[in-house]
C-alpha cells in the first residue's frame, strides 16, 4: 500500500488545477485543431501576433489557459478580468491605464473577460472602439454560443476560435501531471500509486472532458488520503474514489445552446430509427431538469414531422404519452415519454405531409385571394342558391366508389398540382394505392365525356 504522506503537496493552498496551468505551448495539452503544429492560431501566438478573439468552449477546456499562454508569448501586460463580478466601470479603469501604458510605455494590454456572455448587450458595447482603436487586444472567454450571446458589432472586430471537450488520453495524462504535482512538485509519479486501474477509469468518466474536474476530484481523493489513510488507502478503489467525489452534474443548460444541442440530438436518433441513442438523450434531459412536458411536445411534432402518414398510430401514442405524463407526473410519467420515443424511433418514417402543407401554405400565400369555386360554395339562402352557389355540386358518399368523378374542388388557377405524393414506408403504401385508383377513375372519366361529366352526374347532397 502507498504511503499517503509521499503526497503532502495536497496539502497546498493553491489548487492543483492552478499550479499544474501550462505555461508554453508544449505543454498545452488538447485543441490540436487550433495548437497542433502549423495551426494558424499556434503559429500567431508563438509570434505574439494574436488579434482580438473569443475563445469558445465547455468548462476545463483550456480557454484561461490559452488565454493567459497568449501573454506569455508576447510582450502585452496581462490583465484579467471576470464579467460575473466586475463591470464597466472597472472595464473604464483598466481602458485608461491601457491607454496610459500604450503613450508611456509603447506597451500594448490584453484584456481578458472570462465569463464575456455575461455582460449584457450594452455593457459589451464598452469594448467596441477600444479594440477598435487597438487600445486593448480582447481575448473572451464563454461556455455559450456567441452567435446567442455576444453582439453582432463585437463579433465583427473578433474571431472565434472554439474549443472541444478533452479527450480520454488527454485526460488520463493530466491525471498522470497531478499526481506527480500531488507528491510535492518531485516530478511523475505512477499513476498506479494513487488509483487503481478501475478507479482511474472512474476518474475519466467523471471528468467528462473536463480538465479542472478530474484534477479537483484526484486532489480531493489525495487529501482524503493524507487526512484518514485508513479509511482512503492508496491506491483508491472505485468505491473509494466515488465517496470522496461530489455527484456529477450534466452538462445542461435549459435555456442555452446545450439546450438546443440535446433536443436536436434526440430529434435526430428518432428520425434515424436509433432507438438507445434516442432514448439516451431522453434520459440526459430528463436527468439535467428539463420540463418532461417540454419533451413531449417535441415527441409529438416528431409524430407529425418525421413518421407522418406512414405511422398514423404514431400521433395516438405521442399524445396518449403526453397525457399519461400529466396525470402521472414524475417518476412514473416518464416511462410513458420513453415509450414513446421507442415507438417513434421503431416507427416508419415519412415527412411527405410535412413536405405538402409546405407546399400548400405557400401556394396560400401566392393566391391569397382565389375565389372559392361555386359549386363548393355553402348556399343557406335562396338568394345564394340563384346566384349559383352550391348548383353542380356532388356528394362524394353516395357516388359509386365514394368519389364524385370529375368534380375540381381547388380555384382554377391551382388546378392539376399535386403537393402530397405517399411514400413507399407504412400506412403510405396503402394511401398512395387508393389515390393511384381514383386517379386513374379521373382520367376515364375525363377521356369519356371532359366537357360534361360534372353535369351528367351531378346530384343534390347535403348542405354544409
């Protein structure tokens, strides 16, 4: 069994996300499609040429460190700044002294606003002709997509560089620098000292890309190590590793981007018939707090959407979903969401009814004033019935096959389209036979007598 005291840097006051912090661009791990050899980005900052820019990515990415590696290429003075606890007038302050700096000096300043987003619209507006002027070089920091949160004027003086979650290999050798880092500084240590291979495992998984967590969580486990060795022996087991670990919280934010990532992501297993990717995502919005009703409406626009005609059952179970969740509420309700979403992914697909009210409501806004054929008309008075209303008209039911051969029911100027054209998927094949029968009704008809079949054949139904 190791030797917990071999780790007394845990004791350290510094976090030990902070000390390991890279401060070259070799030892920057991840984001090789902006750091790698040759990348744009690696390449200015190694010339201390960078220009205005925000740095978009999930938390532990690197977007600090990046920021605080452009400093260091360059002679600029660094001065950080946070938008969740600062504001404008402390933006003003740090723009004088930069401009001061620049005149006395010839030193230029950059400006980093962790947090950037969240500054309102006007307040980012106090960056604007500064680094318009090249007073500042602003380097943002932000977890959300600056399309939704940054002015269009801001965006326009910056580039956007986004960065990804880290990966399995990226994470695991930070781990491998923190425990190194754990024993004081002494240089790597085997990782095998400090957590088994399961409990490693673990650790990754929890960090979930994230640099920061998988340090805090390894410097967490070694403190417990120190303090109570008998109870946290080295190497910590996955059960170990998991008391001393705070519940993982999704990556989820209702009313931002990852909002809107995770809805598209179940919207799309279910149209593409992945029914565990499907449910998946149900279950990471569920789990992160999203309104289960939320969920359900889209289930039902994916019943109309994706699966259409092929499936009419599908809008049934969608719905009957939606209700058994209201009446039910949680836990138990959300079995019923789930059903749902493995009868839609299970289901047919057809978007031909979406793809024809489409059709049709544009064809609606271009003749918005087409006159509604006569004998179509509705006709409760005599005085309608002698200008015509209603005269011709023929009540399909009582006509042999159910259909009024012959008889137009759109304005002349739309006569002949065709919006709606069955699939081949489901219920469709049987739609698209019966509407291949009545067409071909239609053009008998049609080559027996054009000019007066309505009228031959014409009898009196009911009025509307």
């Amino acid at each position: 069994m190791t030797d917990p005291t071999l780790f007394s840097g845990a004791r350290s006051h510094e976090p030990l996300a902070s000390r390991l912090r890279p401060t070259t661009l070799e030892a920057f791990l991840g984001q090789a499609q902006l750091l790698g050899e040759g990348m744009p980005l690696r390449e200015a900052i190694r010339r201390g040429a960078v220009e205005s820019m925000v740095l978009w990515g999930p938390p532990g990415s690197g977007k600090t460190t990046l920021a605080r590696l452009v400093a260091n290429y360059t002679d600029r003075h660094f001065e950080p700044f946070s938008a969740v606890t600062e504001g404008v007038p402390r933006v003003r302050e740090i723009i004088a002294a930069a401009r001061q700096r620049r005149e006395l000096e010839g030193r230029g300043t950059i400006l980093f606003c962790d947090e950037i987003h969240r500054f309102n619209k006007a307040q980012q507006d106090a960056f604007l002709p500064w680094v318009e002027q090249g007073v500042v070089t602003l380097v943002g920091a932000t977890t959300e997509n600056p399309s939704f949160e940054l002015t269009a004027a801001l965006l326009s003086r910056v580039r956007v560089y986004v960065l990804e979650p880290l990966g399995e290999a990226e994470i695991r050798a930070i781990i491998a620098r923190g425990v190194g880092e754990g024993r004081g500084g002494k240089g790597a240590a085997d990782v095998g000292e400090v957590l088994s291979p399961e409990a490693l495992a673990l650790l990754v998984r929890h960090a979930d890309g994230d640099a920061r967590r998988a340090l805090n969580g390894l410097e967490t486990l070694l403190r417990h190590a120190v303090q109570d060795p008998s109870r946290f022996p080295l190497p910590a087991s996955p059960d170990s590793l998991e008391s001393t670990l705070a519940r993982r919280l999704p990556r989820y934010d209702k009313a931002g981007e990852e909002h809107f990532n995770i809805i598209s992501a179940l919207h799309k297993a279910v149209r593409g018939g992945d029914v565990e990717g499907a449910l998946y995502w149900l279950a990471r919005m569920l789990a992160a707090g999203e309104d289960p009703l939320y969920v359900a409406r889209r289930l039902v626009r994916i019943a109309t959407e994706d699966v259409g005609l092929a499936d009419p059952q599908a809008l049934v179970v969608a719905n009957a979903a939606k209700e058994a969740y209201h009446f039910l509420g949680s836990p138990e309700g959300e079995l019923a969401l789930a059903e749902a979403t493995v009868y839609l992914a299970a289901a047919p697909k057809s978007n031909r009814v979406y793809e024809a009210w489409s059709r049709a409501a544009q064809a609606a806004r271009e003749h918005p004033a087409e006159a509604v054929p006569l004998h179509i008309r509705n006709a409760p008075t005599p005085l309608l019935k002698q200008l015509g209303y209603g005269r011709g008209y023929r009540y399909d039911p009582a006509e042999a096959g159910g259909l009024a051969v012959g008889q137009e029911y759109l304005p002349e100027a739309l006569r002949g389209v065709r919006w709606y054209v069955p699939g081949a998927a489901g219920y469709e094949r049987e739609i698209a036979e019966r509407l291949r029968q009545w067409d071909g009704l239609r053009r008998r008809a049609a080559s027996e007598d054009p000019g007066t079949e309505c009228e031959r054949l014409a009898t009196d139904g009911p009025e509307d």
